[in-house]
C-alpha cells in the first residue's frame, strides 16, 4: 500500500482513532475481575488478557511500568498504549480476579506533564456496546495502515528492523584478504590501529605532541577497578571540526594514576594515514564485566563507493592498570555514529548502544535516531528506530531503566530536551515532546542512574526567552529567581549537577560544576567508592581555552548544593594545549 490512497486511509483511521480517544467515543471490553487486593506486591502481578466483545483482543504480561492501579471502588486498569497495540492480535478474556464489570471504555490520557504519563486506561462504562464495532475497526486500521507507512505514523509508533539493514554488513574478510592488510588495498573494513605516544625512547617532535594542538573537545571519562582514570577526546593540528569527514583530527587517549591531578597522553587513534581520513566523536565506557572499551568513530571519503566511509570500531582494555595497556583487535560495529553516547547495560549484561545518522542531520523526514540491542557476546539482536523528529538535531540519546523496568531518555532538540519512552525493552519508542524543564538546549546532556537509585542528570543550567525580537539568556537559582547570563551568553555554559528522586519526573537537586566559558558535552563515570567523576570541554578552539575539565563529585555535594567531602574538587585541568606551548593563537584561522 502506498503513495497518497494510503496516506488517505491512514489520516482516515488516525482521525477515527482520535476522536475516540479525545471525546471518550472509544474501545469498550467485557472484562472479569475476580479477587486481587490492592496492597499487593508489584512484582507478584499476574498475566492480564483483554478482550473485546468482537472476539478479538490483547493478551500478554503487564510490566511493573503497565501494572493495574486498584484505586479504591473504581478498580481501574491502566495499561500503556504500546503495550495494547502490540498485544491487540488474538482472542483472550482477561480474568483479574473475583469482580465483574460489564463494560471498559479506552481513553488516552496523554499529557506533556511527566506526573501525568502516557497510558490507556480501562475504566466502567455501562451500555455502551454498539461502539465496540467503531473502535475497534479503527484501531486494527491504524495499525495496518501504519505498518506500511513507517514515516508518517511514526510521531505515535516506533518499530525494530533488522540490524544489518542499518549497520551494513559487518562480516569482516578473512586475515589474508588484501583489506586486511594496509597500506594495500585500502577499504572501510581495513581495521584501524591505536598508535602509542609519549612512551621511553619515543621521537620527541612526534605529530601528535601536544604543542601543535589547536583544536580539541568532546571528552569521555572512565576508571579502572584499581582506580585509574581514563579519558579521551577528539583534536586536531589543523583546523576546527569539519564534517562528514574530519580530516586531519584525531582522537586522544589520557591516563591518570593520581585520581585526576596529574594526566599523560599515551595513545591517539589516527585515521589520517588511511587515504587522509579523521576521527569524531570518540567512547570510554566499562561493560558489565568490568572491562574498559574504547570506541573509535572513523571517517574516509571513499567517493561515496564504499558504504562503511563512516565505520565505528571498538577496542577493549587487556590491562587499564598500565598506562599503555595492551588492546582487543579491533571490532567492526556498524557503518553509524555509535560512539558519542555511553551503552546502557542491562542486568543481564546485554547492552543497548545509542545511534545516530549524522548525514541525515537537518534533512527533514528520515528516521535517524535509532538503538542496537547486543547481546552479552556482542551479537545484534535488534535495532529499534524512533520516529521521525525534525526537531531533533545531534540527538546524543542516554537511556536510562526506570525502577518499573520501563526505559526513559532525553534527546537533543533545537528549544531544549526532548524525552522519549518505551515500555518493551527498547524495542518500541514514544516520543513524548519538549521536557517541562529548559536545559541544555541544542547541546548534548547525560543521564546515569546512581547506586543509590537516583538519576545523574548533567546537563547546561541555561533557558531562553525573547523579550521584544531578542534573546535573553537566563538561568533560575534554587529559590526560583530568575538571572540573566551577562559575561557567557550562549546556551553551553552553567554545567551542572542534577539529581532525581523521582526517576527523571523532576530534578530538584543541583550544583554548578562551571560557568567559565564555553562549557559543553559532559561525560560521568563512578568509582566503587561512589565518586562520581565528570568531563566537560571548554571553548573548543577559543584562544587560551580548548580545555578538558574534570570534576569529582558525590550524591551528598549535589544535595547540599556545594562540595562537602573533602576528597570533592572542581575543575582540575585534563588537557588545555595553551599551557604546553600549544594552542589557537591570534591570526591562526581554524
């Protein structure tokens, strides 16, 4: 089905499906409900089935985030809408216990306000079976409808594809294939090398010495079981950051056995000896066994002939107590931005990586941002896309698991954050618009649950508002005052500390970490004993700036609003090439 009859049809059922939710002319079941107390355990919560009077209906286990709410005599049910239109495919009766009602009515009672969720919710109505037939014809029509025409139902609906048709195929060549061999025959499978730098007997004039730097930022941080700091960050000799190629930039690899006073270059990640290619965006993240993985992001202009131009490689630790550790052989991940965000690890040690399509970045109407489902081995088991978002820029997307098992991200969008749900592991996204609470606008933030069970959001404590066709850059202290920015006006400055009781509905916590300049792309990690470390670039390529910032924090400094542990700091100095002779001078153009 397609072009503009399908289009019609799907406008036609949506419309239908609309008015249904909105003026409460909408899917009306028979349900039982026999015996089930409200105080009981949530994790003790039985399957649920719902069926409607047509003999068709939904059936499957109601997650901690889809579990019924007894609330008092009303008995309502409450499941989330992705779960019932995935699940609205067989016959079933739902048995809930020793109550019976005669009729549901589904309402949607979506709000933008995070108190209020996303849901569907079952709830008596008395004979109103004649609109069974309505509602539910309309619904099977959306869906049907919508699976055929991916981009336009998307704003409600996000599926899984098969991996391969988005990575490409990441089978590598056998050893004794000329790819695999540079400098001949040179193709984006050729793997890529760690060089190391800064080691005894070394060439001193080496070109990645830090003295020719002139460009640097987006950094990543994270520490070894024995407590060894690692970091990286891309830079360049030659010029600012120039996509989709990067050429003549490199990405950096920093150790520090002092808990971050002290740091030592010791290797880059180079692709410019490989028909002149470049590196972005480059990862440190620690799997679930405690492994230390780097991620490299690198570009070739292959002439468009070559469908890995972009290729993300990754690297794991041999031994992360050794300033120049040895490596993994290098892994082929896909042909997508896969690096710029820290993986979520789930219990079971799979991991969700964050994706993106940094080619599509302002062309309206492609699906971009997107999610790969690993197993604990590395093998793909699925890719879910959200919907399309033209709103969205860098998305930069961090998903966290809620207490109720549900995931919840921001994404970066043109006014702000914008948030995003899925109720079924990841494999299914609801786009849920701007987040009530301007931060970090058009720039990337991070979220991070913390042992404790609170959420680690850092993110620029910057909003915006025009006054009379011009912008004012403002920030709102913690007894809800408002201040201009006087000396940084931009929306990447006022790094900051937030934490949630709450699992992301509100930030009431924070602490300023900087506020000197460009400030942008934080990274976080935590240490056994609970200190939470954070990266942060300063003025990228602004002369005596193009610094790499880190803090390290606890829980207890954020909730007081200011360090109190003794063992806290802010801003220790990783890397700033001006320092070493380096650095953007007056009349360099970069």
């Amino acid at each position: 089905m397609h072009g503009a009859r399908a289009q019609y049809i799907l406008q036609r059922a949506t419309d239908r499906v609309t008015r249904m939710t909105l003026y409460a002319t909408t899917l009306y079941t028979h349900i039982q409900c026999r015996g089930y107390p409200a105080s009981h355990a949530q994790d003790e919560l039985p399957d649920v089935t719902v069926s409607s009077n047509l003999g068709f209906g939904c059936r499957g286990t109601l997650l901690k985030s889809h579990q019924r709410q007894l609330d008092g005599e009303k008995r309502r049910c409450i499941v989330s809408r992705d779960w019932l239109r995935e699940q609205w495919s067989q016959p079933a009766t739902a048995i809930l216990g020793s109550y019976e009602y005669p009729e549901f009515r589904l309402v949607d009672t979506n709000s933008r306000d995070l108190q209020k969720p996303r849901k569907w919710e079952l709830t008596t109505m008395q004979n109103q079976v004649p609109l069974v037939r309505l509602a539910a014809v309309s619904l099977m029509a959306w869906g049907i409808v919508s699976s055929h025409m991916h981009g336009f139902a998307g704003a409600l609906y996000a599926q899984t594809v098969e991996p391969e048709s988005v990575l490409g195929d990441t089978t590598m060549p056998p050893t004794e294939d000329i790819s695999q061999n540079f400098p001949y025959g040179i193709s984006g499978k050729t793997p890529p090398s760690l060089t190391k730098i800064n080691f005894e007997g070394q060439e001193p004039y080496h070109k990645h010495r830090i003295n020719l730097r002139i460009f640097q930022g987006c950094p990543q941080v994270e520490i070894s079981a024995g407590g060894r700091l690692w970091a990286t960050w891309f830079g360049s000799n030659v010029q600012a950051e120039r996509a989709p190629f990067h050429k003549g930039q490199f990405s950096v690899i920093s150790t520090s056995a002092d808990d971050g006073k002290t740091w030592k270059e010791v290797f880059v990640f180079d692709p410019s000896e490989l028909l002149g290619g470049g590196a972005s965006d480059p990862m440190l993240w620690k799997d679930h066994r405690g492994n230390i993985r780097f991620i490299g992001l690198r570009n070739i202009d292959f002439k468009g002939k070559d469908e890995f131009a972009s290729s993300a490689w990754e690297f794991t630790m041999l031994n992360p107590e050794n300033e120049h550790t040895t490596w993994s052989a290098p892994r082929l991940l896909g042909n997508k931005n896969i690096s710029v965000m820290k993986p979520l690890i789930f219990p079971d040690g799979t991991i969700m990586r964050s994706m993106d399509d940094f080619k599509l970045v302002g062309i309206a109407d492609k699906v971009r941002i997107r999610f790969l489902k690993e197993d604990v081995n590395g093998r793909p088991i699925f890719v879910s896309e959200f919907p399309v978002d033209n709103d969205a820029a860098f998305a930069e997307q961090m998903p966290i698991i809620r207490k109720d098992g549900s995931l919840f991200t921001f994404y970066r969008a043109k006014n702000g954050q914008k948030f995003a749900e899925s109720f079924d592991g990841g494999k299914s996204w609801t786009l849920g618009g701007y987040y009530p609470m301007q931060f970090s606008i058009n720039t990337k933030c991070i979220l991070k649950t913390l042992p404790s069970g609170r959420v680690l959001l850092v993110a620029n404590d910057v909003q915006i508002t025009e006054e009379n066709g011009k912008r004012r850059y403002i920030y709102t202290d913690e007894k809800g005052k408002e201040h201009e920015i006087e000396k940084h006006k931009t929306a990447r400055t006022r790094m900051t500390a937030y934490l949630s009781d709450d699992d992301a509905k509100t930030f009431t916590h924070k602490m300023l970490l900087c506020d000197d300049g460009q400030i942008s792309y934080p990274s976080a990690t935590i240490s056994k004993d609970g200190f939470i470390y954070i990266v942060y670039d300063q003025g990228r390529g602004e002369i005596g700036q193009h610094t790499i910032f880190l803090s390290k924090i606890t829980e207890e400094d954020i909730l007081a609003g200011k360090l109190i542990n003794g063992k806290s700091y802010l801003n220790n100095v990783v890397s700033r090439p001006s320092d070493q002779g380096g650095g953007r001078r007056e009349g360099d153009k970069i």
